[in-house]
C-alpha cells in the first residue's frame, strides 16, 4: 500500500527485489493506493516503474483493485469513492493498466461491494474483461457471503466468469463484531472481516480461495507502540486469551507470533498478504514457510 509513497523508494525495490529473489511471485496492490497521503495511484506507478526496470512482468501474478478510488483529489472519504458502475470499471481498469505499464492484469478485485449499482452490472463489467483478456480472473474484496453467492450466481445466469477469490480482512485475533458496522454511502461495511457465513461459503466451493488483508494487524503483535487493544475491536476478553496462546505456541516454536499467524494462515489454505516496511520485516515472514504446525499446536491456537 505504502510502496511509491511513504515507504522510501530504494527500500521498496530492495524489498520487491529480496522477494522475487525468495521466488515470490504474487504482488497485491489498488488503483486508490495511497490516496490518504497522495494523490492515489503510486502503488501501481511504482510498481510499474519497478517492473520496466527489472523486466520480469512475465514472471508475476499482479493482483489489483477498482472501486475506492477518490474522484476528488485530496478528499479520500467515502462520499467521493468511484464506485463499482460498469461505466467506472471501464475507466478504472485503463487507468491501471497504464500505470502498471502492462497490457493485462492477472487479478481484478471490486474493492468494496458497491450496493447503489445493480450487482448484475457490475458482474457483466468485469465478466467482460475477462472474456477479452484484459483480465485474467476476477473477485471481491470487503463483500458479505451471500452477496459473493449472489454475484456467482448472477456470472453462471450471464455465462460469463465468476468471482473466483475473496480478500477479506482476516487475522489470527476475532475483533467485536460491533466494531465493523461503519457503513459507507454505498451500503455496505468499508472493512469486512471474514467471517462464520464466509468459511461455510468456502467450505462448499473449493474454487474461491480466501486472501486475508491485514493478517498481521498493522504490526499489532510485535510491535509495542501499536498494541493490537488500542485497534477497533480488538480490546475484548477472547481477543487477549487468543493473544496469549499465540504467545505461548511462538515461545515454544522458538519463532515469532508473526510467523506463527502466518503459518496458521498457510495451513487454512487461506492466502495472507504482508506489507513489508523494510527487508528485515520480509525475511521474518519468508521464514513462516519453514515453520511446521503440526496437529495438536492447531488444536491449541483454534481453540484457546
């Protein structure tokens, strides 16, 4: 998110570099990355940049986003986001396209689930971008359960492709659920946590896969200046006994509760994305690859 803003260019090509090294090959960026600072769109320029310089566009999986990019420069509030229209999809995936300096996206994502704009519209717009190659598979992002089986249903009756992942916000920790009901004028929760519905869902449909925004809470459960309680929800019994079994299982791992949620994630077959600040913070979560949780350790995370 922060790559080509607040994250120092060389850092953010040494981290893209030491990844790609590691054999990384899934890149996830957003065409409104990082409007709260910028003007939206330098994630994908940068990443662009990055690309033409090392030439190796054909070697990644580029994952990007339409639909929460401000349409007045300088007020990224949710009043001004873009939308999910078919009108806006067109204009959107163009925009991205040029600044990733690509001729395809392999992952287009409707960043939030935009409920003024017929579902079936926004489903024939993005259906269509795959159908002409423009896209390689598209999905959802933010998006409750059923509105996610709604719209694959709404694919199936059009005969055009389905949504096929969903990123949903998703970590070790379960915030209070009262906590994500900040509803945005298109209808819907900015920032949805995966959920009991959303598991079932994929529970019966093999082929969507689960991508988890914010797997790491920001930095939450390592770093003491930014104590997981202090975020929106997470301030609650369940959250600090989970905290502690966390704990207790990186302790006896010798690793970090890092690497351990990161690991936890990987065995749910769940896709985490981390967003590095510096290379040391990439090599930490590249060793979760390495890291072993055998039966009864899942047994102690799921259930504490």
């Amino acid at each position: 998110m922060n790559f080509g803003s607040s994250t120092p260019p060389e850092t953010a090509r040494s981290i893209l570099d030491r990844f790609v090294a590691a054999g990384g090959t899934f890149i996830d960026t957003s065409n409104n990355y990082n409007q709260w600072t910028g003007h939206g769109g330098e994630s994908e320029e940068f990443l662009g940049s990055w690309m033409k310089s090392r030439g190796n566009r054909d070697q990644l999986t580029i994952a990007t986003k339409c639909g929460a990019r401000t349409t007045k420069p300088g007020d990224p509030g949710d009043a001004h986001w873009e939308g999910l229209s078919s009108t806006v999809v067109e204009s959107a995936v163009k925009g991205s396209l040029d600044r990733l300096g690509t001729d395809r996206i392999d992952l287009y994502y409707a960043h939030i689930d935009d409920r003024t704009t017929p579902l079936d519209e926004t489903v024939a717009a993005f259906g269509g971008l795959v159908a002409d190659g423009t896209v390689g598979q598209f999905g959802c992002s933010n998006h409750a359960a059923w509105r996610l089986d709604r719209a694959r249903g709404l694919a199936a009756a059009q005969g055009v492709a389905p949504y096929s992942v969903i990123q949903q916000h998703y970590t070790y920790l379960w915030p209070n659920p009262p906590s994500l009901q900040g509803v945005s004028r298109h209808g819907t929760p900015h920032f949805q946590h995966a959920g009991i519905e959303h598991f079932d869902y994929l529970a019966e449909h093999p082929d969507v896969t689960l991508v988890a925004y914010q797997s790491l809470l920001t930095g939450s459960y390592t770093n003491p200046t930014r104590p997981f309680s202090a975020q929106r929800g997470y301030a609650h019994p369940t959250a600090y006994t989970r905290n502690e079994a966390l704990r207790q299982v990186a302790q006896d791992l010798n690793a970090t509760p890092n690497q351990v949620i990161l690991a936890w994630l990987l065995h749910k077959n769940v896709v985490p994305l981390f967003g590095p600040s510096s290379v040391a913070q990439l090599d930490e979560a590249l060793e979760a690859l390495d890291l072993q949780l055998d039966a009864d350790v899942m047994d102690r995370l799921d259930n504490a």
